[in-house]
C-alpha cells in the first residue's frame, strides 16, 4: 500500500469511528454496515484513475472532518427567507440536520410524500428501505460509500402516479456554524410514479467562513412517463467541498431534465448517471459553471443508451474567471442495439484570465448506425470587438464582460422555466463574476 | 475667440498608428455645435480608423497631435466616458452579440450614460415608449428588439439598429461610418431621415461617405477628402458633387505633385 492510499484509508477510520452509530429504523442500520463493508474492497482514489485524473483529494484528506450533531437550529430572516417570487413546498436542512421548524410542506396532494429520511411517514411500507437497498453500490467510490456508511438523514419525495404538482419542491442546504468542519452526508431518494409530473429545486449555500464537507448521495426514480425537472444551484462556502452523485433510473418514455449552476465550494464535483433501459426515455443534462481564484469544479457525466430510441444531451458552459480550474468529463455510449438515438453533448468554456486550466474531455461512442449525434466542445476568450462595442455604448469594461458572459450562458439561463428562478440565478452570475479590467 | 465659437469637436495634426502602420497622418479638423461634416474618401483611406481613434478603440496607438471634444482631452478619455461625454460611433461593420438581447443590450446601455452623467436610470414605461418610438421611426421590426444584437439580421436592420441606438442614446456628436452603405433607396431615406430628426443646433455629426447619394438627403455644412490618412480638401456641398464627377484621382494627383 502507498503512502497514499495509507492515508486514505486512517482518513476513513477516523471519521467511521467518529461517528456515533445512529439511532434509526433497522434498514438504516444494515445500509450503514453494508457500506462500511464495501468501503473495505473499494479501490483507494488514485491521480491514476481516470476518473479522478484531474480532481486531486489531497486538500480533503488534510481535513479531520466530523458530523454535526442533531438538533434544531436556527436561520437568520434573511437566510430564511424563500427566493424571491418562488412558491415551493421546501425540506430545510441546518448544518447538515433536517429542520421540520423551517421547512414548509402544508398543502401537499393527497398521496405525496416530501419528508426526511428518518421521519416515519417515509418509511411506511418499507419502501425506503428496499428503494435505497436497490439503489445501492452502482459507481460505487469511497466518497459514495462514506455517504452511506453515515448518511442518517436526507430527503424522501414521493410523487404517485398521475399527479402533477404545481409547486417546485426545494431543498435548501445551509451550513451556518463555523465552529468544526462539518462532514453531511444526505442520502436523498426522489420517486415518481407514472406519469407524474414535478420540479426539484436543491439550493446548497454556507456562512462566509464554514467549512465542510458536503457528501450527498441522490437516486432518482422516474416510473413511466413521468417527468422530472431538477435545478441544482450549488453556492457553496468559498471554504466547502461539495460532492453530489446522482443516479437515474428511468422507465420507457420518461423524461429527466436538469440544469446545475455551480458558483461556490472550493472543490467541487457533480457526478451524474443513466443507464436507459426502457424505450423512449429522454434524459437532458446541462449546467452553467463559474470558476473563480482558488477553485476546482468538476463534472463527470455519464449516460448509457442501451436500448432504441431514447434522447439524451448533455450542455454545459463555464466561464473561468479567476486561476482555478474546470473539470468536464462528459460521456454518452451509444450501445450497438440503440438504434434511432437522438444524443448531443457539448461543452464551451470562456477564459477570462490566462492562468485559469480547463480540462475538457467530452466523450461521445457510438457503436449503432442509426443515430442522430452531435458533438463539439470549445475553450476561447471574449472578443475584444464585443466589447468594445458594448463600451462604446457607455457600458463600462467589466459591465461590458459581465453582459457577455452572460450573453455566453444565455441558452442555458433561457431553459430555466420558472422566471424567479432564472432571476435568481442571473443576479447571482453578476455577483459573483468579479471581473478585472483588461 | 467667444465661447460660443469654441468648435465641439476640434482634432490637431493628429498621427495614428494601426498595427505599426501609421494610418492617420496629421489631420486637422474642427466641428464646431450643430455643424454636419461629411468626410468622403477612398478605400482604406483611414476612414474608419480617424472613427475608431474618436471613439477610443484599443489598438489604434495616437503618435501625435490631440482631439479636445468640448475643450476635454478626448485622448485620455476611456470608450465609456466618451461614450457618456456624449460621442456616438455608428460602426460600419456593427458587431454581433451572440445571447445578449437588443432590449437588454439599450437599457443597459442608457443606464450605464445615466449612471456616469450622475442621472438617474430611467424607468421601464418610459423606456418602452422610447425604444417603440424610434424602432417605428428607423423602420427596424419589433421582433428585432428582441433578437440577440445584430445576430442574424440584414446589413440593412445592422444599420438600422445603428441609428436606433443613436436615437435612443442622443449624442451630442454622432460619427456614423459608411451607414449608407448597401442599403437600397428605401432604406438610405429611412436613416436619413432619422438622422435630420435628431439635428438640432446642439448635436453635431461626421458622416463618413462614399457617396454623394446620402448628402442630397441629409445636406451638410461641409465636405471634407481624406485620403492617404490627411484631409486633401474641405469645401462646401459643392464639393460633394464634384467628387461625385470628377472621383478622387485628381486630388491624389494633387498630394503627389504636392
Ligand atoms: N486593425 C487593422 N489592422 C491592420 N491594418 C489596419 C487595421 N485597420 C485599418 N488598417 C489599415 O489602415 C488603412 C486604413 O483603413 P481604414 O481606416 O479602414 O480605411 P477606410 O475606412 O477609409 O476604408 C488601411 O490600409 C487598412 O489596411
Ligand atoms: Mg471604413
């Protein structure tokens, strides 16, 4: 064993035995060991791998992270209150802990079910318990499996077959206490029954100054035609590491859309799956990512086409802003019997500073022979002749790049239905684009 | 001389370099408040680079002389303050914005003369109203308000667009670079007439030319030749026409014997 992958693994006994074994419903309990079984063969993350060629761990491994206790806290008014314009039904999560006092879930259709993990509703029938044993140990990787060695809470939605609910459901992630580094570790499990139809808002944010270590872990259950659009809006601490691993599972004609926007964390990764098994399935992936001094922000898409006509993308655009880093690694397998996909995925990435490092590797295979697949990827500068132009009109130099980077992402920003949401994330794309002259 | 006789616009000996080419070489020019120039010349004559040095385009390196625009030193001025100051570049190849909607692109940039002249922005209402008014005068289509700048449009709707910013951003001197160009008679009389709309006894305009043809619609005060980066003659209307006969070899053939 290297020295390493030594490290690794004393980071990993540290923070299992750290952690108190939670009280909670027996599946909970057989997750946990099962994990820590698996955490056992897993391979050690290695530079090696190709997965994590570019995304170093080293600045996490330094850290002695620890979960937070449970108990109720508090948010400022501010923190508090809801984006501006947005009626949802919202799941709050303090420093990693469910805050029932916070969140607002009156008014649900009859048959829906948004709850904690733990809270008892959501495991009626046990269908939590087999959900998440099902949903289990597929690209599995330390990080994945930490989060279910310890994961005791998270968020449970459960739409029915046949409803269409008319509010975005939110869940809000605020870390406020800067007083240990925190490791969260929510398992999240969002189920829909035929034909249902939902928006899922996640919005991770941090006090200036927190850090921790944010380990979540999401499947995502689509039944036949049902419909799912996912806006992930990570803002992270400058301080926090961020890790979200996503998993799809899609039945025939169902449709999955979601957009992240990546602007906070020191470190951060999004990592997304699908495997379509079933006709007709669509599955639309695409974020917007902002990458200033300091950052690392990674992406690692994968989407199998097994079976015949089923639509897939894959879209995201960056805009480097500062000496960090973006990592994209964006692929979508087109198997021999997935005859009449329809697959595009692209990435452009806008450097506004010389020393920022874009790592780009989009993958399209294709091993059918009718299909209809697009691909192109691109890494440039702003044009000075827009911006002079837009200079010459009176807007000053950084006014004039914000409106162009934005102009860049405006595709993207364009294809978020809901118009408060799509405000919220503009205004927070201006904010946090601090641009030099030059 | 009288305060009022101050020209607004006033350039001397002006030396430019594009590229380590010296392009402009020692122009003089005076515009003095709601005076039209026109100034004609051949191809690559330095027409729009005396344009672009007006306007503060980086890359056009100033090797001598000074620009005073209301006895300020132009020179030292950043596009945007310029912009503010009140000069207005109608660009002979208006540029592309790929995701910035026309609307958002005129408010902002309103707004951002407000801001700098300390003015308050200016509200919604007014601002449709405004931007309605002078698409209808410019002949540019509503849906083109809200295309992305000059993404996809015609050479004509490029310059029409050119005049509606102009028209919603009042300039005090307006410098429109072969506006005229390819456009058909429809739409050269369009612009014309948006541009005798805005003439008032404090708004002065260049109109940079290659045909006599805009001048019978909009007349100007004075006709000035540039060529080979210096102005060879300044005359009245007449001059124009001349131009217009005659063509500029025989002013070149002047410099050279010169
Ligand atoms: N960006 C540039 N790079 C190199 N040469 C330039 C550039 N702009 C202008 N020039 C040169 O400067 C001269 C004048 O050009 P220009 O001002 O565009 O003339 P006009 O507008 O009168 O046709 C030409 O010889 C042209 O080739
Ligand atoms: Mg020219």
């Amino acid at each position: 064993m290297t020295q390493a992958h030594q490290a690794q693994r004393e980071w990993l006994q540290a923070l299992l035995q750290g952690a108190p074994a939670a009280a909670g419903p027996e599946w909970l309990a057989r997750m946990h060991a099962a994990a820590r079984e698996r955490l056992e063969q897993l391979p050690p993350i290695d530079r090696k791998q190709e997965a994590w060629r570019y995304t170093g761990i080293d600045t996490l491994l330094a850290e002695r992270f620890v979960p937070p206790p449970h108990r109720e806290a508090d948010l400022a008014p501010e923190e508090r209150a809801p984006l501006e314009g947005l009626e949802t039904w919202r799941l709050v999560f303090v420093d990693g802990r469910f805050q029932p006092h916070l969140s607002a879930l009156e008014g649900l259709p009859e048959g829906v079910i948004v709850g904690d993990l733990r809270s008892r509703e959501t495991h009626r029938d046990n269908l939590l318990a087999t959900s998440v044993a099902q949903a289990s140990g597929h690209h599995a990787h330390l990080f994945t499996a930490l989060n279910e060695a310890l994961a005791d809470e998270g968020a449970f939605i459960q739409v029915p077959a046949g409803t269409r609910l008319e509010r975005p459901i939110e869940i809000v992630h605020r870390v406020t206490d800067a007083s240990a580094p925190w490791l969260i570790t929510p398992r999240n499990l969002v189920l829909l029954g035929e034909r249902a139809e939902a928006t899922l808002i996640e919005r991770f944010s941090g006090r200036p100054g927190t850090r921790y270590f944010h380990d979540g872990l999401t499947d995502l259950v689509l039944g036949r035609a049902a419909r799912l659009v996912h806006y992930r809006i990570q803002d992270e601490s400058r301080e926090a590491w961020h890790l979200s691993s996503l998993r799809l599972d899609q039945a025939a004609e169902s449709r999955y859309e979601g957009c992240t926007f990546a602007f906070g964390a020191r470190w951060s990764r999004t990592e997304q799956n699908t495997v379509f098994e079933a006709r007709g399935a669509e599955c639309h992936l695409a974020g917007v990512y902002l990458v200033g001094e300091g950052q690392l922000c990674d992406f690692h898409l994968d989407v199998r086409h097994e079976v015949p006509e089923c639509r897939s993308s894959e879209r995201y655009k960056g805009v480097l802003f500062g000496k960090g880093r973006a990592v994209f690694d964006g692929r979508i397998l087109v198997a021999k019997d997935a005859q009449r996909t329809d697959a595009h995925l692209s990435n452009n990435n806008l450097m506004l500073v010389r020393d920022a490092e874009v790592d780009t590797k989009p993958q399209l295979e294709i091993y059918a022979d009718d299909v209809q697949c697009s691909h192109g990827t691109s890494v440039g500068q702003l044009d000075p002749q827009q911006v002079f132009y837009l200079r010459s009109r009176g807007l000053p130099e950084v006014e004039a790049r914000r409106l162009l980077c934005l102009g860049f992402a405006s595709d993207l920003l364009e294809a978020v239905h809901d118009e408060a949401l799509r405000h919220h994330v503009e205004s927070r794309i201006r904010q946090t684009l601090v641009l030099e002259g030059g | 001389m009288t305060e009022t006789k101050t020209p607004m616009l006033s350039i001397r000996n002006l030396h430019a370099t594009v590229d380590g080419k010296e392009v402009l070489r020692g122009i003089d020019l005076d515009v003095g408040r709601g005076e039209v120039h026109a100034i004609m010349g051949p191809n690559g004559s330095g027409k729009s680079t005396l344009s672009y040095v007006l306007a503060g385009r980086e890359g056009y390196e100033v090797t001598a002389g000074e620009i005073l625009f209301e006895g300020r030193n132009l020179l030292e001025m950043d596009p945007e303050e310029r912009a503010a100051a009140g000069i207005f570049l109608g660009f002979q190849y208006p540029v592309e914005l790929p995701g910035v909607n026309n609307m958002t692109f005129l408010r902002e940039a309103i707004n951002a003369v407000r801001r700098a002249r300390g003015e308050a922005e200016m509200d919604a209402v007014t601002f449709m109203k405004k931007v309605k008014a002078a698409a209808k005068q410019v002949g540019l289509k509503d849906t083109l308000l809200k295309r992305n700048v000059n993404v996809g449009f015609s050479g004509g709707e490029k310059k029409r667009n050119e005049i509606l910013q102009m028209a919603m951003l009042e300039p005090k001197l307006a410098i429109l670079d072969e506006t005229d160009s390819g456009l058909d008679i429809d739409a050269l009389r369009v612009i014309a007439e948006g541009v005798n709309a805005l003439r008032s006894p404090e708004r002065s305009f260049i109109l940079i030319t290659h045909y006599q043809r805009l001048l019978e619609y909009i007349v100007p005060d004075r006709v000035h030749v540039l060529a080979q980066g210096r102005i060879l003659r300044s005359g009245d209307k007449a001059l124009a026409l001349e131009l217009e006969e005659k063509g500029y070899g025989w002013l070149l053939g002047e410099e050279a014997v010169a």
